[in-house]
C-alpha cells in the first residue's frame, strides 16, 4: 500500500502508529492487538469522548478506552438505558420516552405512561433487556441537522424529544444512537454492541416531574444499574444492602433522635432530645475550634428586605430557590438562603484599614432554601438548614496564608469525626463568563494551588469549571462504604465584593478591593449528621454520643450506690443515664446495646462494697473491673482523644 493510504496517530505514550487512511478508533484497537480491541469500550480523539466506529486523521492522538478506564463505566450505563428504554418500547408500544442519562454507578430513565409503572413490571422489563443484550445489536450513530432530528421524532410520536430539540440552537447538528429497532437523541458516546454489557438489575420505580418542575406532568421513572460482569454485580448490590443497613433515616427513628414530621412540613427536621444533643455537640466543638482559629463569631437574622437581595443578586440569579416574599409595613421581606450578605453588612458596618485585615466571619446560621419535594431525602436534602458559614475577607499579600491555613483547618476539623480520606477538585475559571480580573482570578488558582501543594494534598483540576464568581476547592469526604461526600467549600467571591462595593484603605492611602473566600466546612449539618450516622451506623465514638453511659444496678439493692456513681460522672461531664428498671440483667444490656450506649457499667453487690464497676465497652468482648476513678479516667481519656468511631 501506498504512503499516502497511510496516516500516523499518536498513542498516549507519545509513540506514533500508523493506520490506513480511513481508519476508526476501533480500527487503531485492532492495529495495537485484538485483545486490546475486544477489550476495547470507546476511545479519545484529541482528548474528546467517542465512539469506536469514529474516523481518525492524521496526527490524532488516540487513547483507547478499556472496561478499565474510568470513564468506561458511565459510557456502559448510558449505553445501558438506552437497551432498557427499548425494552419498555417493545413491551409498552404506547409509552413516550423522554431522557435516560447515566449518574453514579446506575442510570435511569423516564417514561410517560399510564398507569405508571410499579416493581412488579421490573422483572419483565429486565428480561428483555437481557433478550436485547444476549441479540447483540450493533449500535450506530448518526449525525443530523436540527430540523431533520425534529422530522424524525415527530414521525415517531416521540413528542418530549421534539420539545428538547426545539429548545436546541438552529446551527446546532445533533446525533441519533440507534439498535436494532430503537432510536435515541443522544450525543454519546456508547459500547460498540448490546452485548458488552454483561449484568444489569433493575432498582425501582419512582415519580419525577418532566423537567423538575411541578408545573409538568409527572412521570415514571425506572432506576437500573449495569456492569461489565457479573461478580462486579453482585459487589455493587450487596452495597446497595449495606447502604439500607445503614439508612440514616431508618438509624435515627430507631435511635430517636429526629423525625421529619408532614404537618409541619417537608424538608424541615425536628430534632428530638438526643438529636438535639448531638447537634449542640458538634455546634460547641465547632465553635471553639473557631474560636481558636482566628475566626470572630456573628449572628444575622432570618430574614432581611428585598433590596438587599437584590444587591446580593440572589434575586436575579437564586430566585428559584428562595420561599416566597412576605410584606412588612409595606417591606417586601425575603427569609434567608444564605448568610454571606448579612456578613458583608458587618464588614461594612464601619471603614476598614488593610490593619484591621484579615477579618474571619462565622456563624452557624440557619438557611431556607425552596427544593422540590421529590428530591428531599431526611437530612441529606431539606428545606431548613444549617451551614457552617465562614467569610475570610483579606488583603491580597495576606491570602496565601489565609488559604493554606483554611485548607489545613478542613483537614483537621473533619479528622476529628474520623474522616480521613478525600477526593479534592480545584475548578478554574470559565472561558466566557466571569466576573473579577483575570489576574484576581489567577492569583486566587494560585493561592489554593499552593496551600494544597504545600500540604502535600492530590488534588484534580476541573479546568474552566468555576461558578462565575471565583474558583474554589471542593473536598469530598469518603465514608465507611467507599462512598464521596461534598462537603467543604472553599470558594473565592469576586462577584459579591462588587456588587456591595467592598474596601479597605491600603498602605497608600488608597480603596482597595479585598479578597472574600466563603468557606463551608461540614456543609450542612443536618447533611453532615446523616452522613455520620451512615459512616458510624449510629454507633458514633465517645465524645458524639448522646448517652455516653448507662449505669446498670444489678438488684435494687445497689441503686444508692448506682446513683452515687452516676452523680460522681455526671461531675466529670458524662452523659449517664441509670436503668433501675424491673428487668433482667440481659433485657438491660440488651436495651443499652440497642440504643447503641457505647459505656455499660454494672454494679452489684461486690461491686456496690468496694466502689468498682464492671465496664462493658460497646463491641468489645472483654470485661473490665475497675475502681470508680479509673473507670472515669477510662471513658475521659476516650472522649478527649475523639476515638471509637465503631462501623
């Protein structure tokens, strides 16, 4: 064959391949060795997701992806819905599909049907996907105009696909994925054939309003998930299991420490005594590390008038998710969904001298934000929070300091609830719209950068994913199951020190525009609860504990000195409860246990003579006889060192 039939790809090892001329990724596959190609999923042309069957040109740097690669699996499960919107088409000619994308670890799609679906039409639906998968369809892409994308759906009735494709820019070309007899608006890109999916189980059914919004029709969603094989199957459904096991809404009813209550209303969480002990437990610790870390603690109201939410732009930008005004002596007032304006106000509430810079704002204020009720999940997603809300305002020669010492608060802070592993992402600033100079923005990348860099920290770059105010640090916490968290924020507002003209006299005399980080933590902390409670499986250590001990008398005999013991801990600043109840010795152990108790002391008559306790540490199996001051200095040491948590 000629040269010129031929052209050079270059691999990501920088070496370079030589292919014919009209050669497909897969065909690049082939070339390197066919195990590479049977193995293969999709592949990178110059750095952008494709399918296989795309063309490559000379000089493209292909990278071929394997069931191995991380963005295999996503590629899969989307690959995956579309097989189980062709089973539901096959099995309910009558249902309009609407979208199928994938999301972490399973996917989903939603159908318009009635009447909707239910968990006993999963099994049929789920065996002919497993017909569809064992056929083997090839599946193909075809690139086509707006108008043409348009012709085709409305021809196959599909009128939720044509109402997304009017909503799509007219220049625009689009492309239709298509198995056997299924076609789907999709841009990809997707498996080679039906048959490189080797397990899928379909999860639930469920109700979702067409585009999120309640002003539409609601339809039914079908939940599935999908892998490559079987074993890695089973893992992911025996996790599914775990993760019930340890449901922070089902763990917090039987530990009674909150309830979410339809009379007062969705998303608003009502903490009973023990879950009220918890949270002031995390909101005291939390306020002495502040305390310790610089920071000055503040206060803002619920709610505040309309102009300043205007200034803030939360009323152009958040209305959405903002409850509805309420008029005050003809004030049209707003309830809160964040704190950061009401920090400023301080800030500005007198002239500021780079000598009165840092300033470090935090309080733990409670927000209101509108969700729709189909997304609210017990504490992980409600209408009434509260945030860990901290505002660092600075001068610029102080912000590497300022971030470096932040990043390290995180760290630490987190660590005491036993959390050490994180998945961090800096995001950067977008291509187009952007608010602050491009030097603010790329002294503040810098800024976090090195603080991470510094810390010795991994950390991924979401290049040009920054909201369009300032870049941030996103830290996800990675709990018990293996599963990542959001929770700290750390994110530079460019935006908001404009709009409220925010300034300080500098060293020459001069206004200055300072730098503001607003910094979260725990996030929230109803959704940092729920997400304890999942880790620890409400077997939180020590120092969280709501009830650190029971004291248990073994006759009536020894309640005096029961009582005495449980006065002399109670000093010390334990939580202790006594159980002098009309039961077995084995029916109160078995309640303390049940109420996850994580200290059990037992007095009886021995015990009641020479001033000692039998100790039972929670989940361990080995018992202790220790003299009254021993025992206290056991369970102190325990909480001052922040350990035992127990999953």
């Amino acid at each position: 064959m000629s040269p010129d039939q031929k052209i050079s790809v270059i691999l990501p090892d920088g070496s370079r391949l030589s292919v014919e001329k009209d050669s497909s990724a897969g065909d690049v596959a082939k070339t390197i060795s066919e195990g590479l190609f049977r193995n293969s999923v999709a592949a990178k042309i110059d750095g952008k997701l494709v399918d296989l069957n795309t063309k490559v040109f000379d000089k493209s740097k292909v990278e071929i992806l394997t069931e191995k690669s991380p963005e295999a699996h996503e590629i899969l499960l989307h690959s995956a819905s579309h097989i189980m919107a062709q089973a539901v088409k096959d099995l309910f000619p009558e249902v309009k599909v609407t979208i199928g994308p994938a999301i972490e670890n399973r996917f989903y799609y939603d159908f318009d049907i009635e009447p909707p679906f239910t968990e006993s039409d999963l099994e049929k639906i789920e065996n002919r996907m497993n017909e569809i998968i064992s056929a083997d369809y090839p599946i193909s892409r075809k690139d086509v105009s707006r108008d043409d994308a348009i012709s085709i759906f409305s021809e196959m009735n599909e009128d939720y696909k044509v109402e997304i494709i009017r909503d799509i820019d007219n220049d625009q070309n689009l492309s239709i994925y298509s198995q056997s007899n299924f076609s789907d608006l999709c841009r990809g890109p997707h498996v080679p054939s039906t048959g490189r999916i080797k397990a899928i189980k379909l999860l639930s059914v469920a109700g979702a309003y067409w585009r999120g919004s309640s002003d539409n029709k609601m339809l039914s969603r079908i939940y599935g998930t999908a892998f490559f094989n079987k074993k890695a199957l089973k893992k992911y459904l025996n996790l599914i299991e775990e993760a019930k096991r340890r449901d922070h809404r089902k763990i917090g009813k039987a530990l009674d420490l909150f309830e979410i209550n339809e009379q007062v209303g969705p998303g608003l969480v009502l903490w009973h005594p023990k879950g009220t002990t918890l949270l002031q437990t995390i909101k005291e610790y939390w306020v002495n590390q502040h305390r310790l870390n610089g920071y000055e603690l503040v206060q803002s109201p619920h709610i505040g008038k309309s102009k300043l939410w205007e200034t803030s732009g939360h009323l152009g930008f958040y209305r959405d998710s903002m409850f509805d005004s309420m008029k005050v002596e003809g004030d049209e007032y707003f309830i809160k969904p964040m704190n950061c304006p009401f920090h400023i106000m301080i800030y500005k509430s007198r002239s500021r001298s780079y000598k009165d810079l840092p300033v470090r704002y935090a309080e733990l204020g409670t927000v209101y934000r509108y969700e729709m009720s189909g997304v609210l999940h017990g504490l992980m997603r409600v209408r009434g929070f509260t945030q860990d809300d901290a505002h660092i305002i600075c001068t610029p020669e102080q912000l590497d300091n300022e971030v470096e010492k932040l990043v390290q608060f995180s760290f630490d802070f987190l660590g005491s609830f036993g959390f050490k592993e994180y998945e961090i992402f800096i995001s950067t600033r977008p291509e187009k719209k952007y608010v602050g100079s491009v030097e603010m923005w790329d002294t503040a990348t810098e800024s976090l950068k090195t603080a991470l860099d510094k810390l010795n920290v991994s950390y991924r770059i979401d290049e040009g994913e920054g909201t369009f105010y300032g870049p941030k640090i996103d830290m996800k916490i990675k709990d018990a199951l293996g599963r990542f968290w959001q929770c700290t924020t750390i994110q530079f507002d460019f935006n908001l020190s404009e709009r409220f003209d925010m300034n300080y006299i500098g060293t020459d005399g001069e206004k200055k525009r300072p730098y503001m980080i607003h910094r979260a933590i725990l996030g929230s902390l109803e959704r940092f609860i729920g997400i304890l409670i999942e880790d620890t499986v409400g077997d939180f250590p020590v120092w969280l504990s709501p009830e650190q001990a029971v004291v248990i008398p073994i006759t009536s005999n020894q309640n005096e000195k029961s009582e005495e013991f449980k006065s002399l801990l109670e000093k010390e600043g334990i939580r202790v409860k006594i159980n002098t109840k009309n039961d077995t010795m084995g029916a109160k152990i078995r309640e303390a246990e049940l109420e996850k108790i994580p200290y059990i002391y037992i007095i009886g008559e021995r015990e009641a003579e020479n001033m000692t306790v039998t100790i039972r540490r929670r989940k361990v199996k080995k018992q202790k006889l220790a003299a009254w001051n021993e025992a206290v200095d056991i369970i102190k040491q325990e909480i001052k060192s922040k350990g035992g948590v127990l999953n």
